[in-house]
C-alpha cells in the first residue's frame, strides 16, 4: 500500500507519519517512511538546490522540473521496490505538492504538471492521501513558537500560500476517492485516530 501525506508546513505530516509508521511496526506489517524531496543520495542534492536561500530567482518551471527529477529518482529507487516487495510505503509528499505549490501557487500551467507528473512517477498513484489542512495563518503562528528558520520556498509571499492552501482543497474535491481531508487544528491523536480508521476502512474495501 502507497499512502502520501499532504499539506503546508507545519500542518503535522510528519509526526502523522511517525505515529502511523509505529502502528504499522505494532501490527509487525513491513513499512518504510520516505520524504519530498528526497529519500536518495541523488534526491536529497536536489532537496538542497531547490531549498537553498541562496536562489530566490529560480523560476517556477525550474523548481517543478526539479521537484519531478528528484520525485523520478524517489520512486524508482525506492517506492517501487519496496511496493514489489509488499511493504507499506509512507511518503512525506508526492506529486500532488508540485499540483498545488508550482501550479496553483505559481506559474506553471496544470495540463503541463499533470503530463510529468504522470511521467516522473510512472503513473504510480497513491492509495490513499491524507491531506492536513490548516490555514497560512496557523502556519505562521506555529512557525513563530518554533522561531523555525526559513528555507527559500518558506520565504514565499503569504499570497501565494493561500493559493497553495486553495489549491490542495480543489485537488482534494476532484478526488475524492483517494484523499481523505483532515483538519489539522484537532489535537495529534485525533488525527491519528482518523488515519488509522481510514486505513482500517481502505483495507475492509480491497477485501471485499
């Protein structure tokens, strides 16, 4: 099984995918936790490129091309692998990201991101994604109590986080038979709770 965790910074993902990962070791199910970008030796030079402060003038398209080569890379090395060999991959972001940050928070067009998208990954679509909503505002608030330091794509005007936050709720709406929309303001173990009785229901339906 394939489930990919979405949404802005600070939304949760990865303390989700922490205590989902410790669920799965629980049930003694073969799991593995991988992030966007990144996740290989090649994945993670890119994360570097793409998220260095140094590069505020990279373009849109730039940074979506990158994004997808790290993403190839990702999951032919990685997810594929393991997917064959029956484990249960966890992914901190995937293609849906570059839907929401490089198209509707920026420049690049839909029908173009959706073309590599589909080709970056080889078509492989999760089975299920959790989207964490919060708001840009509660982001802010949570980025100021961790007096969190900023990476280039973070320094991002707050409009263009709205459009992001926006965006992620229309990929959702489109799709609704594999997102599952959480509110991220709910405490850590209500959403946790709502994962994994998502799961559980996932499971149920394959069996029938």
């Amino acid at each position: 099984m394939f489930i990919t965790f979405e949404g802005i910074d600070l939304s949760g993902k990865s303390t989700q995918i922490r205590l989902l990962k410790e669920h799965f070791e629980s049930e003694k199910k073969k799991v593995i936790a991988v992030r966007e970008p990144g996740g290989t030796v090649i994945s993670e030079k890119i994360r570097d490129i793409l998220l260095d402060k140094e590069h505020l003038k990279m373009e849109d398209l730039t940074e979506f091309l990158l994004f997808s080569a790290s993403r190839q890379q990702l999951t032919k090395e990685i997810i594929l692998p393991h997917l064959k060999k029956n484990y249960i991959v966890l992914c901190d972001r995937y293609y849906d990201s570059s839907t929401a940050y490089q198209g509707y928070g920026g420049k690049v067009d839909l029908k173009v991101i959706k073309s590599i998208n589909k080709t970056a990954t080889g078509n492989l679509i999760p089975d299920i994604t959790f989207l964490i909503h919060i708001s840009i505002e509660e982001s802010i608030r949570r980025k100021k109590l961790m007096n969190k330091n900023e990476d280039r794509i973070e320094r991002k005007t707050i409009s263009y986080f709205n459009k992001v936050t926006d965006g992620y709720l229309k990929i959702a709406k489109n799709d609704k038979g594999r997102f599952v929309v959480i509110d991220g303001t709910m405490s850590k173990d209500e959403i946790r709770n709502r994962i994994i009785l998502s799961v559980n229901k996932f499971h149920q339906k394959i069996k029938k």
